[in-house]
C-alpha cells in the first residue's frame, strides 16, 4: 500500500509542473487582460472558457488567444461589459455599465465592431395565425427581403390553393417552392391566406397567417400545416 501511494506521489510531482508549464505558454492575445490566464488551451493560444487577467479582466469563452463568445470584460476603472464578444471586441447582444459625470449609467442592446449600434429590435409580431400548427422566423444577413415557405408533414405543402400574399410594402414573385419577397422597407406587415388539406385529407382548412416584421435584413419565414 505504501509503494504505490509512492508511486501515485511521484507522478503527481512529475506531471503538475507539465500543466503548469502549458498553462504559462497559452497566450491571451489582447494586452490589458494579458499577464495571467486561467483555462483552456488549444495550440497555445486561450480557446474556450477561461480567465484572464493584467490591468483588466476577462471572464468567459476564448478563441484563438480572443474574447470570442459570451464574456464578462471589466475595465480598471470599473466599467462593464457582459455580452457577447468576437475576436476581441464587442459584438453583438450585451449590456455596458459605466460611471458617467458621478453617475452609475447602462447602456443595453446590439454592438457591432466595438460600437453601440442601438437598442435590442423587437421579435417579429404574430398579429393572426389560424388553421397554422407551426411557424418560424429567422433572419440571415443584412439585405431587405424575405422569403415564405409552406410545409406540411416535414415537406413543401403541394395542395394549396387560392394564395393570396398583401404586404405593406415590396412586390414578391414565386421561385420553385419558394415565396421571395424584395424591395421591402421595413417594418413592414405581411397577410398571407391560402386553403390547403388537412394532414389526414379529409377536410380543407381556411389558413390566416399575418404578421409584422420591424428590424431590417434577409428573413425566412417557414409555416406549417
């Protein structure tokens, strides 16, 4: 027994200065949070969660040697910062505290390269939704247009009928299996209407579906039956 509590002391000794020894070579790659780093490490560099500290700190996820992710940044001064981050700077969803002429200030919503951009922009607004079982929204890139596609049973719905699509703004054409709506100004206020089967087909349903898009960008739209 004592041979082997030996031997499990000897490799402890022999491995933790290893460990050590890589946690000291993975480097954080922005200068003031750059003297010690507590986490993990890929190619030397700070990748995934970790700590890392000099005149101000950073907690959270780490790519490259960069805040990238969700993080919690705090200045020597106090401000913060806890939201997302890419490659070092401020980018995209989070909230920012700072003391402004004595006073404790925030300031909440989208960054884009280091830069406050604006308040968060309300979801899309389901105004009616009627004989729909499901819907989605997303939004993908900067350009002002959108796209509708109508399922059912996990495929393009092939028994619609009478479709009718009003739009506050914008003109829409069909191609293929999809609805493409351009020229839009958002917001803007979509109705689409149409009669399809049921899932079983044995009945026709009168479908509603409208809706209000406010934030600007290429959005697509999925309704299911």
């Amino acid at each position: 027994m004592k041979r082997i509590a030996t031997t499990i002391f000897i490799l402890c000794l022999l491995y933790t200065p290893i460990y050590l020894y890589s946690q000291a070579k993975c480097k954080v790659l922005v200068k003031p949070i750059s003297e010690t780093y507590e986490g993990k490490c890929k190619k030397g560099l700070a990748n995934g969660k970790g700590k890392a500290t000099g005149i101000d700190s950073y907690e959270g996820r780490f790519s490259k040697g960069y805040p990238n992710g969700k993080g919690t940044y705090t200045w020597a001064n106090g401000s913060k910062y806890i939201g997302e981050w890419e490659f070092g700077v401020r980018s995209g969803e989070g909230i920012y505290t700072f003391t402004y002429e004595g006073r404790d200030s925030i300031v909440a919503g989208i960054w884009k390269n280091d830069k406050y951009m604006g308040p968060v922009p309300p979801p899309p607004i389901v105004m009616q939704s009627r004989n729909v079982q499901n819907y989605s929204f997303m939004k993908q890139g900067d350009k002002n247009t959108l796209s509708l596609q109508i399922y059912m049973n996990g495929s393009i719905n092939s028994t619609i009928e009478d479709l009718s699509i009003v739009s506050t703004n914008g003109s829409y054409q069909n191609l293929g299996n999809v609805i493409v709506f351009s020229e839009i100004v958002y917001p803007a206020t979509f109705k689409v209407t149409y009669i399809t089967w049921n899932k079983m087909h044995t009945a026709k349903l009168n479908v509603t579906f409208e809706f209000e898009i406010i934030e600007p960008g290429d959005w697509h739209v999925k309704i299911t039956n």
